[in-house]
C-alpha cells in the first residue's frame, strides 16, 4: 500500500515538472492551459505535487548565486536528505532549474513570464524569488518576468496587494491595461476592471504613468504616496486623493465596506466573489444606497442584510440567478 502510495506521489511530482518546463518554455498554446487546468482539478494530490515543486524551484534558485562547484553539489545534497521520490525528482528538478529557469533569468533578455492566478472566491498570496510578494484577490491574474534590469508584472484581470522587495537597481513595474505603476520598495493596491484601474499606497512611494496611444499629447505622470489613490482609464490618469487604506484592502480581511454604495455597486462586487448573477430589474431600486461591512464568504447574509435594510425581495430565478425587487408593501 505505502509502495503505491510513493509511486503515485513519484508520478504527480514527474508530471508537476513536466508542466512546470512546458510553461517555463514559452512553448505553451491555450490547449496545453486547458489541459492543465483540468490536470489539477483531477485530483487534490495534483495541486499538492505542484506546490511542492515550485517551493522546490524556489528553494533551488538560489543556486544562481553560488559558483559553479557549489550549484552542482546542492541537488546532490538535497537528493541524499530526501525520501526516495524525492531524490529522482530533486536531480530531474535541477536539471530543469538549470536549464529552463535559471539561464534566462541570468540572460540580459527578460525570462519567460510565470502566471499566478486565482479562481472566483479564492485569495492566495503568492512569493516571488526576490523576496517580494502578491496577494491575489477573487478571480484574478498576473504574469510576472524577471531579468537582471527589471522586474516586469501585468495585471491581467482582478486585483492583487504588492509588498515590494527592494531592489533600487532594479525597478519594480507593474502594467494595468492603460497605467504603468513603478516602485523600488513599497506596498500597493491594484483593483483592474474593464474600464480603468484604481491604484492604492499603503506604503511608501509610487510611480504612476500613463501607457498607450496618447497622440500628440505627453504620457501623464503622477506620483502616489501613502494612504493616496488615483484611477486610472483610457483617457488619463485622475487626480490623486487622500483615502481609506484599510477601506480599500479590506477584502484581505474578508470584508466589503460600503459607505453610502449605490445598489448596483454592491450587487457588482458581490458578483466578484460568487458564481451567482443578481439582476435589478426594479426601476424603483435602482438608486438606493447602503453602508455597512459584509463578509465576503458568504452570500446568504448578504441578501438578508439587504432584505432587512433596504426592503427587498430575492425572487430566484434558477439555480444561479437571482432577481432584486422591492418587497411588496404588507397591508
């Protein structure tokens, strides 16, 4: 039993490498993705050999700061201290460190980009071989490039807290659609949506600059300080103003805080964190207002608080959908 229990660990581990080479290889098409998903959905244990080889490509990356003799004696070491998975999968492991994760990143060129993301109503911090780290909120995406001159992120959907390692000879940017954001070292908010993207300081010092077609005018450049935020969109960047930094990152704790949020904002923010659609379909209701802290987890009290306060009715309408109406006046 213990035998087959080792040898299905082996071959998730094996597999995990091999999607971690396909990825790391820049050779990956959308079917490879597809696959992949689907891969780690099979079974929990998936996910587990995963984790516990990027922790171990992480682990090994330090090898590029070592000389040539300690880089090959570190696998061995490793391989001797582990179980027996793990000593065939820390030499195939070095191989694929050496040969696929390390020589880009010592290259002038820009490495291949890893992508971290998270699934609707999951958070996940994520750490970064520089030490720096990115929580990723609900449903949300970010590809990151490292080279020896740059530390290169985009913000591909969602929103993600960065807490910025220092690296003054290599600037930290991270791209959100029409706004480039550079810091050295600092910790920031970053909530991208269709339309623009509304960048928050909690910490430190922060470039704002404007990217895309501007035409004859010149890219706008703002810098953010601690507790300030600006939005930016297609056409510009806002006014920085003073905020509410525990406001604005409350999601890490859980929590939505609204302050005087028209309906339709609330019911587009709960939408972002459950795989429910609710439609305002009441003229009448359109325009109201609520405040107060809703935990993000779970919807049920979310509908009741607004039955209760804003005096509704949740009519559903299948499975996934629900409808907002104001409740009928009792008699």
């Amino acid at each position: 039993m213990l035998a087959d229990q080792n040898t299905t660990t082996e071959s998730n581990h094996d597999t995990a490498l091999s999607w971690i080479a396909r990825f790391r290889s820049g050779s990956a098409t959308d079917e490879d993705r597809q696959a992949f998903a689907l891969w780690l959905q099979q079974d929990q244990r998936h996910k587990q050999a995963m984790d516990s080889m990027l922790d171990m490509w992480q682990d090994l990356a330090i090898i590029r700061l070592m000389d040539s003799s300690k880089a090959a004696e570190a696998p061995a070491e490793a391989a001797n201290a582990g179980s027996h998975w793990l000593r065939g999968s820390v030499a195939a492991a070095a191989c694929l460190v050496l040969a696929l994760f390390l020589w880009p990143q010592n290259s002038p060129n820009t490495s291949a980009p890893l992508y971290y993301q998270t699934a609707l109503g999951e958070q996940h911090t994520f750490e970064l071989i520089d030490g720096s780290s990115i929580t990723l909120n609900t449903n949300s995406r970010v590809s990151v490039a490292y080279s020896d001159e740059h530390r290169n992120l985009e913000l591909l959907r969602g929103e993600a807290f960065f807490e910025v390692a220092k690296d003054p000879a290599r600037p930290f940017n991270v791209d959100t659609g029409s706004a480039r954001v550079t810091a050295i070292g600092t910790a920031f908010n970053i909530y991208r949506n269709r339309q623009s993207a509304s960048i928050t300081v909690a910490e430190g010092v922060v470039r704002v600059t404007e990217l895309g077609n501007t035409g004859n005018r010149v890219p706008e450049t703002e810098v953010l300080h601690a507790n300030q935020q600006l939005k930016a969109t297609g056409q510009g960047l806002q006014a920085a103003t003073s905020t509410d930094v525990s406001r604005q990152t409350a999601w890490q704790r859980g929590e939505l805080i609204a302050e005087d949020m028209s309906l339709t904002d609330l019911v587009r923010q709960i939408e972002r964190y459950h795989d429910t659609r609710i439609l305002i379909t009441d003229s009448s209701i359109v325009t109201l207002t609520i405040s107060g802290v809703f935990a993000l987890k779970e919807l049920d009290p979310i509908l009741q608080a607004l039955q209760l306060s804003l005096g509704l009715e949740i009519i559903p309408l299948d499975d996934k959908t629900l409808q907002l109406i104001k409740a009928p006046t009792k008699i």
